[in-house]
C-alpha cells in the first residue's frame, strides 16, 4: 500500500504510528 506524502507525513507526526493502516 503505498500513501501519498502528505499521508506518510502525517504518519511520522504522531508518537505512535499505527502498525496496520487499512
């Protein structure tokens, strides 16, 4: 599953990145 920048931006923002994205 490949996310949009911003999408993986978000990700990396948070203290925790979610493990299973669906």
């Amino acid at each position: 599953m490949i996310l949009p920048s911003s999408e993986i931006t978000h990700w990396m923002q948070l203290p925790e990145p979610p493990q299973e994205v669906e």
